[in-house]
C-alpha cells in the first residue's frame, strides 16, 4: 500500500510505503541513512508523547511460548517500559499442559468449551506455568551488551495477586478446579507498577480457603484491564487479526460491529479461537478498556508495529471509531504545522509567514486518529464572489493513502455549502490530475476573484483549478 500525502501547490508526493519502511528498519545499520532513521524517530514522538505513564495488559498464549517467540517479545515489552509504559504481562500455557499431561500418560477433557481440570491436570498446570513464569523471569534479566536488554533493569512482580472461585457444575458437569477470576488485587498491582515494575500473571488463581484454580489467559487479562481501567490491552494471538468474509484484515471494529461479527455464523470462519479473542476484546470495551488489540505473534515486532504505526499490523477494538475528521482548534496548530511545514521546506506548499495558521485557524479542518493530527485543509471564502479556495490540503505519509485526501476534499466542499458559496477553487503546480478526476476544471487565473487574482504569484505559475458545487 503507497503511503502518500497532498499539498494545496502540489501534487501527491510519494513516500516510503509501509513495506519499504519495514525493510529500511530491518536492513543492517549500515545501510539505513541518518535521514531515514531521523525522520522515523520523529515519526513515532507523538506515540512515545501520549503512552508514557500510560497502563497496557499485554497477554499471550503458550502458543507463542512453544512457536519461540517469547525472547524476542520480551525484548519488545522492556523496550516499551524503558518509554515510561506501565505493564501487566499475563501469559499462557495451554500447549504446555497438554504436553505435560501427554509425559503423564494422560488426555486432556474439555467440555462446552472448557478444560475440566481434575487433580492430575492441576499439577500439570502447576509445573506448565511454573516453568513459562521462570522463562518470563530470566528473559527480563537478560543485560548482555549489543543486545536490546542491554543496561536495563527491570524487576518483574507477581504472586498471590488474583483471586478465583470454582465454575462448578454445569449442566451436570463438574469442572472440578476450572475457575473463573473473582477479584484483582488492584491497590497491589498499581503499586508495583508505581515502582517501575512489570506486574506477572499467570493463568492462575486462589480462593480464600487456599484452593488453586485453573483460569485462563483471556479471562485474568480483560479482568486485570477493566480493574485498572488499563488504556490498552493487547493480546499477541496466533490468528492474524479479525477477519472478514473475504478474508480481509478488519483493522478496526467497533463494539457494535464486534457484536454483529459474533452474532454471525461465517464472519470469523467458524473460529472459535477467534470468536474467544473477540468475545475477549469485546468484554474489555464494555468494561470502559477504550482499545483493545488483537495483533498476530508470527510477525517479529507486531507488538511495536502494531503500537507505533498509523494502522498498526493487527485488529482493534474500540468503544468508538478512533478517526474523526471535525473542525480545528487552537490544539491544533502544532499538529497542523508538523504535517505542513516539510512541505513548505521542499517548495510544494508557498511558505506562509509565523502565526498565520494559528491566525486562520478557524479556517482548517483536520483529521485526528487516535488523538495525532494526520492530515489538514483549509477553506478560505470569497463571499463576493461566491467562490472559496480549498487551500493547505496536506496528509501525513503515515496515513498510508486511506483516501483521507479525499475525505478533506468533501469535507470542504460540504462547508462551502453550508455558507452558501457556489464554487471552490485550488492553486497548484503538480496535483492538477487528481484534483480533474474529482469534478474539477482548469480555468484561467482572471477567473479568481478579485481579491485572490492581486495575490496570484506569476512566477509560481500555479494551475489553476475550478468546481461548481451541487446544491
């Protein structure tokens, strides 16, 4: 997919497409530039800006553990408590007590969907999560140089810290010691995470009388995110993401759609891996976890791509859908001028004098997704004449041409008629095609109202470009 953006003076510039910004990262430093690397640093502030001090419950199954992804997403999660994230880890283990109950001799019972966890699969979980919390352990110890855990520092809490009751018999099964999480203990975990800690839960939980339980990795992470009123929760699942009937990747779901997509039979393929990781999601949403991530594990760094990219690598569900195209505001600007001003260094857009945008900025519409301003237009009104001018029309490469472009330009076109003017106009030196596939005409400057004709720079020789709008 070509990421791309557009300029009022331009025309679409071309940038690195998502791939080819995956492959300069992955290239050996050597052959990555200094320009490149600078520009994607900067790229990636307004994230670093809005998680820090932030909650994430990251969980993930023993599938990840058993695929030997566990090192490399450990590295990930140290990188993101180093940016000042705060971090609940809930891990797995399913495969693994499989495993262990196969050296047994034994098979593992399941029933409407869950494990039956009689004495002997117990202690198959037992020793399964004891080892995958040890592995967790040791990988955040890890402090070689010319690693990514060079000179970090990071202590990992857990203990009795969830508290479980039985599932008990249901419709005449007894599921024996399956339990489901009755309480988090929320002042402790805050706590640790206050010290700079990453907080460790495994899929197990106490009753007051001292009974273990069986839980699992969905029901301790969506429990733990809506007890902290964490900002995200992300599971690392081994699907690729929601998808639809199509085989598309649904880069974001609403909770309405959630609800829609697991009311229907074909939407997730009959999965029901995957309907649990939506049930999961979902639930999180209801409870107040405003995103919630579902991002695939056989994709080095999903976890990264996924946080640090415009539309990251996997799903997320949200309470609303994060992109909003709405009118400007004074909070603006700097948003507005991070996306305009590389334009005007590079003489696509004219360079406009200190102050002027914030001067205007009644005039600009933006488009913001999940709180960054992505892309910028302007409507500059010519009453007299009826006639307005669409102007600074700028989308950040990062937008990896959604068509936001064209969303700015019926935004426009909807409030020039809202003031009763009867035409737009555009200047621009490069973008005169894609402004004619749009309904647009190439007239002559005389045709410019009077007052924008005595601006209109001859030695720019900026095409001019006209649109009647339909009442």
């Amino acid at each position: 997919m070509t990421q791309r953006r557009l300029a009022h003076d331009d025309d679409p510039k071309t940038a690195l497409s998502l791939q080819k910004s995956q492959q300069a990262l992955s290239m050996p430093a050597q052959t990555v530039t200094a320009s490149q690397f600078v520009s994607w640093l900067r790229s990636v502030a307004p994230y670093i800006h809005n998680f820090r001090n932030r909650t994430f419950v990251v969980g993930f199954p023993g599938e990840l553990v058993q695929a030997g992804r566990l090192n490399a997403l450990i590295q990930d999660i140290a990188l993101l408590t180093a940016l000042g994230i705060r971090i609940v880890v809930v891990h797995g283990c399913k495969p693994q007590v499989e495993e262990q109950l196969r050296l047994r001799g034994l098979e593992g019972r399941f029933a409407q969907g869950m494990r039956i966890t009689d004495s002997p699969a117990l202690e198959c979980l037992k020793e399964a999560s004891g080892e995958i919390r040890l592995d967790i352990e040791a990988a955040f110890s890890q402090g070689l140089p010319n690693t990514p855990m060079a000179n970090s520092a990071i202590r990992v809490i857990s203990g009795n810290l969830v508290s479980a009751r039985p599932v008990g018999i249901v419709n005449g099964v007894d599921f024996q010691h399956t339990g489901l999480v009755r309480k988090i203990d929320r002042a402790a975990i805050r706590s640790a995470l206050d010290y700079g800690s990453v907080v460790l839960l495994s899929p197990l939980g106490f009753s007051p009388t001292g009974e273990a339980f069986n839980l699992t990795m969905e029901d301790v992470a969506v429990t733990t995110a809506i007890a902290l009123d964490a900002d995200k929760m992300i599971f690392l699942t081994e699907l690729p993401g929601m998808l639809d009937e199509a085989g598309d990747l649904l880069s974001e779901i609403s909770e309405a759609s959630a609800r829609k997509l697991l009311a229907s039979s074909d939407a997730l393929h009959h999965s029901e891996v995957a309907r649990g990781y939506l049930q999961a999601a979902l639930k999180a949403a209801e409870g107040g976890v405003e995103r919630s991530h579902l991002v695939p594990f056989d994709t080095d760094g999903s976890l990264l791509l996924e946080l640090f990219l415009h539309d990251g690598v996997g799903s997320m569900v949200v309470e609303e859908t994060l992109e909003a195209l709405r009118e400007a505001s004074i909070d603006d600007v700097g948003g507005i001028l991070s996306i305009i001003r590389p334009l005007e260094e590079d003489g696509t857009l004219v360079q406009r004098e200190p102050g002027t945008v914030e001067r205007d900025i009644e005039r600009f519409s933006v488009i913001e997704h999940d709180g960054v301003i992505f892309g910028c237009a302007a409507l500059f009104p010519f009453p007299e004449s009826g006639m307005g001018e669409m102007a600074c029309v700028a989308v950040n490469p990062g937008a990896q041409g959604q068509g936001d472009g064209e969303r700015l330009l019926r935004h426009i076109e909807q409030r020039a008629r809202a003031t009763g003017l009867k035409r737009i106009f555009v200047l621009t030196t490069r973008t005169m095609h894609w402004f004619l596939k749009r309904g647009f005409v190439q007239v002559t400057p005389d045709e410019l109202p009077p007052q924008r004709r005595g601006l209109y720079d001859k030695q720019r020789n900026s095409q001019v470009l006209m649109k009647d709008l339909a009442p």
